[in-house]
C-alpha cells in the first residue's frame, strides 16, 4: 500500500470502514496476524488517493472491501481485491 507500511494479507483486509476520519487526521484500521489491530495514520497523499479511488467506485459510505481494478483497463470490479490483483498478475 502506497505510504504505508503494512503486510499484503492486512492491506486486502481492509474494508471501506477501515479507513476513518477523527480529528485532522484520517486513520487506516489494519489486522494483524494474531487478530492483533493497529491504526496507522494516512500519509496526506495516500488520503486524496483514497478518497478519489471511492467516490469513482462508488463506494462511499459503505463496509465491504476494496474492489480490484484491473492492470489492463481502468474500469474498477465488483469483487474485492486479492493477492494476484496486488502482485499485478
């Protein structure tokens, strides 16, 4: 994930809800292995791709996953991401 550090496997588990506003600050809800919960705070960047990436998905306000969007064209799926759409293949 872009200005994160965070394990693939967190980084897909994200859902919509995961990433929220308290403050100034927007925060990202990652899970870790062992059901351990970290809030790491958004780069400024990070937060204008994300809030970009869902309002062109559509995916305001909602708690289900992150859809894939496809290397070859730029039309975003109905189904969330998964490890082959993040390794690119």
């Amino acid at each position: 994930m872009t200005y994160t550090f965070a394990r693939i496997s967190a980084a897909l588990a994200l859902k919509v809800g995961d990433y929220q506003t308290r403050g100034q600050l927007t925060w990202l809800r990652l899970r870790e292995k062992g059901g351990q919960i970290i809030d790491l705070p958004c780069h400024h960047q990070l937060k204008h791709y994300l809030d970009a990436y869902i309002a062109a998905a559509g995916l305001s306000g909602q708690r289900q996953k992150w859809r894939a969007v496809p290397l070859a064209g730029r039309q975003v799926s109905y189904f969330p991401a998964i490890r082959a759409d993040a390794y690119g293949k």
